[in-house]
C-alpha cells in the first residue's frame, strides 16, 4: 500500500493527539509517572526471553493490595478495555437488556452489542436511583464517571450494589480512574467485577495492564475465559511496580485534590459552565466548541472534544494536568470565550 493512501490520524479513541508538540490534556492519564520506570523497563528485557508463568503471583497481590480485596480476586487483562470485554462476556447474552450510564465512552456499547445485548442508557448522575436490576442482565457503572468525572456517593454506591446482589444481577463498575481519588474500591465485593486500569494514574497508558476483580462464582467464570499469558513480562513487571509506588499516588491525588477545585471556580468565572468532579477528569460546556478547540491548540494545547459522546453536542472534556499547565491552558481558554 501506497504511504500517502493511509489517512492521518489526530486522535485516539480514548482522547490522545498524535501531534506530539502540543500538551496533551485530551488523554485521561497522568502527566507524571513513577521514578525508576526506565530500568524496570530495561531490567523486564531478559524476562521477555521465555514464557513466564500464567499465575502472575506478584501481580495479584500488588493489585489486591492497591484496590483492597484478596490476591485470588485479581483477574489480569491487558488493559481495561479487555477487561469490560471479559466481563461482558461472561454475563451478558443474546437477547439481555444492560443498564449502562448515559454519557460514557463508547465501550460498554459496543460490548454488550457484541454480546447479542441491548444497551439501556441512564442518565449517570440518576442510575443508582432510577435503574431496576431486576430488569436487566447486568448493570454497568462508570466510577468516578467518564466523562463527566464525577463519583458517586460510597454509601449510596454500596446500598445500590446490595439491591443488584439480591436481584442476582451482576455489577461491572469501571474504576479506571478511581486511582486518582481517595474514594474506596468495590473491588472483593460479592456479585460485582471491578474493572481497572493500571497505567492511567502511573502515566503508562500505552503499557496496556489492568485486571478484573471479582468473587465467587463471577470470579470463576471470569478466570476460566481470560486469555493465557495476557500479560506480557514487561507489562507484568513494570505494572506490579507501579502499583506500590503509594507516594506517588498520594503525590497525585493531592494534586488533583488542589488542582480540581481551582480550575472548575475559574471555568466557570470565564463563562463556562464545568461539571462537578471528583477525578483528574473535568467536563464543560462551552458557548463554541470549534471556536475554544481552535484557539487552545493554536496556544499549543490538546483538549478532548467531547461531541464524541452521545448526547452532548457541546461540551469539551479536559484532564487535570501540572500546576503551571493548567494555568497556561486557562489563559487560552480565556482567549477562546
């Protein structure tokens, strides 16, 4: 094939540009990444020679440790796209109707269609309230929201899993970037599948590691589906790493926990109207989203535009970034209003 017959491509699925000379806050993912990173890397070289073993030990347990549960919960995937594709298989079948929050990502859609299912969008500030688990197969929560950010209450999340838990009806609760939050995972709780990313808060998210966690007769069918070795050596490595670097993610969540509140009170002291938001994640509307997505990148910067996700036709997502690259953003939305 000819080279010049192949479209560029700007952008990911998941947010992401492929220019490489603008600041990326389109991608969900955090700027920094762990010190060491590199010679874990290097030193993972010689593990790639061989076949590892399918149990990956040290994995679970770090993974265990970081999200609460026990080492036998931990159900490695690559990346947590695999993940939801692994847990909706083994719950979802031809003909089942699945409840899923409505804006999310594109995913659980396309998952649950794979499955012969029908997706049933619910506004995702009201699906604790307005969703019945006894009418669907399953349910799918995003928490804290893609893209909206924001996280459901824990106690009003527990009580709502308990009423799924009675219906028998399966709860698969994306945690993708709960890592940036001190909010508690569900992860160990019966009659749920807690889907993780590893790299999104470690800053590796082309690493493609991540894990299901689940007990019981889910955890079961889960391990029996999973792929064989699908996790390669250096991901196991470089991820198990990342997982018990709890300085770091306390270095993280801080800055969240700083930066968050400062830049919704100044998008909407701009003019824009930001949603509540609880992750690295913050979504807003804006008067003009050609316009805003025009001028910020002309200033060097890349935000998701947000127009990707049924039902909003205005809005612009960004992630939360470095102190001083958030302000400088800022400045250029500014500019854009």
């Amino acid at each position: 094939m000819d080279p010049g017959s192949v479209p560029h491509v700007d952008h990911v699925s998941h947010g992401g540009t492929a220019d490489h000379t603008l600041v990326d806050f389109s991608l969900g993912s955090n700027p920094e990444r762990p010190k060491g990173l590199a010679s874990v890397y290097e030193s993972s070289l010689s593990t790639s020679r061989r076949y590892s073993l399918d149990d990956y030990a040290g994995f679970r347990v770090a993974a265990a440790d970081f999200v609460g549960c026990e080492p036998q919960h931990i159900i490695p995937a690559a990346g947590v796209v695999d993940a939801i594709r692994l847990a909706v298989g083994v719950t979802v079948s031809p003909g089942d109707t699945v409840a899923i929050p409505a804006p999310c990502c594109g995913e659980y859609t396309r998952e649950v269609r794979l499955q012969g299912g029908t997706p049933v969008e619910i506004s995702h500030e009201s699906m604790l309230a307005d969703t019945d688990p006894d009418e669907h197969a399953a349910v799918i929560l995003s928490n804290p929201g893609n893209p909206t950010g924001a996280a459901y209450p824990t106690e009003e999340l527990r009580a709502f899993l308990c009423e799924c838990q009675y219906a028998d009806t399966p709860v698969l609760v994306d945690e993708s970037y709960l890592g940036f939050t001190a909010l508690p995972s569900v992860a160990g709780l019966d009659g749920v599948i807690a889907l993780h990313s590893v790299t999104n808060v470690f800053g590796v998210p082309a690493l493609r590691a991540g894990f299901a966690a689940a007990t019981g007769e889910l955890r079961d069918r889960l391990n029996r589906a999973r792929c064989t070795w699908v996790l390669s050596s250096p991901a196991v490595e470089v991820a198990t790493y990342c997982l018990k670097q709890t300085d770091f993610l306390e270095e993280t969540r801080e800055r969240i926990k700083t930066e968050c509140p400062k830049i919704i009170d100044e998008l909407s002291r701009l003019g824009y109207e930001p949603y509540p938001a609880d992750s690295s994640l913050i979504l807003f509307r804006a008067p003009d989203v050609d316009h805003a997505l025009e001028v910020t990148r002309s200033h060097g910067f890349a935000l998701r535009d947000a127009r990707f996700y049924e039902g909003l036709d205005s809005h612009i997502r960004m992630n939360i970034r470095r102190p001083h690259e958030n302000e400088r953003l800022l400045d250029a939305l500014a500019e854009a209003i």
